[in-house]
C-alpha cells in the first residue's frame, strides 16, 4: 500500500502515486549529478546540457490541486511553499513592478498590448494598465485569479494555462513571465505559444532565479529559490538561452539589476530562519515592525528580454 508523503510546505496528505520522475526537460537526458536530497526531492544537474531540476516531481495535475491552492497565496511555510500574505503584500508588489518598468521602457517607446502569464492578482498588470497599456492576464490558480479579475476587470483575465486558453496568434506586443517559467513543466513548448502569440517586433520578458549566482553558491542548499514542489527547474544564464533558442528565440539582454524586490522586514526575518536558527534569533526584533518596507536585491534573479529570430 502507498503511503503518504512529507512534503515541505504541503504536509503528508500527497499521495505517492502523485510523483513522477523526469528525465531533463530540457534536453531529454537521463545523465545527471546529484546536487543534494531534500525528502523525496532530488536537485540534480544534467551532465549534458546542464539544466538543474527535480526528481522527481510532482505530476501536473498535483501541481496545480494541490500546490497552487489557497495554501499557496497564505501561507504557513512560505520558507519551503508559496507566499505568507500574498494579498496583504500588494503595495510592495506595484512598488516592485514600477521600479521595474525600466526594463519595459527600454524596449518600447509606446503602450501596446501585453500578456502576463501567471499573472497572480494581477499586479504587474495594474502598473501597465497605469502606464496606458492595453493588458491580459493568464491565471490558472482558482484561488488568486478573483484578485486579477477584481483589479482589471472580468474581461482581462482568463483562468487556465498558456496553449490551453485560445487567444489570437500575433495579438501580443509584449508576453511576460514574472517568477513563472521555473514551475512550467515544459519550457520549449511554452516558449513556442509565445512566440505564437506576439506580434511582428514582439518582445518576451523573463524573471527567473540564476542558480550559479553568488547566492545561489554560498547559501547551497539553504537557498530561498529551492522550493521543490513549486520551482521544478534551476535555470542559469546558458540554460534559459538554450531554451529560448529552442524555441526559435534570441537573448537582447539579461541583467540582474532590476531583479530585486520591495519585501517587508518581517519577510526578511522570516527567511533568515531558513539560513541559521542564530540568525533568525538576532533579527527577531525586526517582527516588532514587520510592515516595512525595504528593497532588496541579492543579485541572484535574471530579467531577460529576447525576440523570436
């Protein structure tokens, strides 16, 4: 008889039969390096194309009935799971995103149209909207796309994932992913919708975590960014562009400057216990004016733009 497994963040009510192990999503090989364990979890890296991901990991479906339910956006583990008060943050979400328009503004001298995929409660989407752009959101949490739909309206929102929802191919001038392209099982695939969907001179924007930054190094295994149920793969700056090139995409830049955030102190203090107990103890004043904000860049996310060419 199957028995229940313990998964951080999720508890033990996950059944077993609900794992699958993967080969590389990337390349297809089945040759690898362990990395380090964590419960049922392994962190491997691809001897041939060097990709890190999970195995195994959880099947498609559980990802989205079981990882990405309400205990996702409130969160009591957001260490190994999710977000603490994804809702209560919002004000340093828009402060995040309109820092982040640099990037936007690069790249397009006019609003246009844009899609968001994973768009959450739509925050990112809030600031283009402030900024004159005509805007979509993709969402395929049941439990967050209220939030969007409430935010930008019924009509911007569509509830499901990218390729299931139909939407005009050549609609977009500019796709997003924002802390999104990790969780997506099949990366090449997905990149190709994109690429479907943007229109002539189309720009894709990517945020994901760089797992051969200095962070990412010293902290090993005690890195915020491994959250096994939730972020499946461990790109670097050669692994994403070979995924995007296998898509038929070119890199334009890819910078860490932007990749920040606006965080409260209490989340700081939060993930300092994920580090050390010692160090959760010395900043456990910090709890006494959680709200805070503060901007924080470890330099260890990626912000990428490329072109289909």
């Amino acid at each position: 008889m199957a028995v229940a497994s313990e998964i951080p963040g999720l508890g033990k009510d996950v059944d077993p039969r609900a794992f699958q192990a993967v080969d590389c999503g990337l390349c297809g090989s089945s040759e690898r390096v362990l990395k380090f364990q964590d419960g049922p979890f392994s962190v491997v890296t691809c001897l041939r194309c060097d990709l890190t991901y999970v195995t195994p990991r959880l099947t498609d479906a559980t990802l989205i009935e079981k990882v990405y339910d309400e205990g996702y956006w409130s969160s009591n583990a957001a260490k190994d799971r999710g977000y603490t008060d994804y809702r209560r943050d919002a004000p340093l979400y828009l402060a995040t995103y309109r820092r982040r328009l640099k990037v936007v503004r690069r790249h397009f001298a006019r609003p246009g149209r844009v899609l968001d995929v994973g768009c959450a409660a739509g925050y990112f989407l809030a600031v283009m909207q402030e900024q004159g752009w005509q805007v979509t959101g993709l969402e395929p949490s049941d439990a967050i796309r209220p939030q969007a739909e409430e935010r930008l309206g019924r009509a911007n929102v569509h509830g499901g994932l990218l390729g299931q929802v139909p939407l005009a191919p050549g609609s977009f001038d500019l796709i997003t992913m924002w802390d999104v392209i990790e969780h997506i099982p099949d990366v090449v695939a997905a990149a190709r919708e994109v690429r479907k969907l943007l229109a002539p001179g189309g720009k894709f924007l990517i945020e994901t975590q760089n797992v051969r930054s200095l962070a990412a190094r010293v902290l090993g295994k005690r890195w915020q960014h491994y959250k096994h149920a939730e972020h499946i793969y461990h790109f670097h700056k050669d692994t994403l562009r070979d995924a995007l090139a296998r898509a038929g995409f070119r890199v334009l830049e890819n910078r860490p400057w932007l990749g920040g955030k606006y965080v409260s102190l209490g989340f700081v203090a939060e993930r300092a216990a994920r580090l050390h107990p010692l160090a959760a103890a010395l900043l456990s004043p910090l709890k006494l004016v959680a709200h805070v904000p503060v901007y924080v860049n470890l330099l260890d996310e990626m912000i990428v733009v490329a072109e289909p060419g």
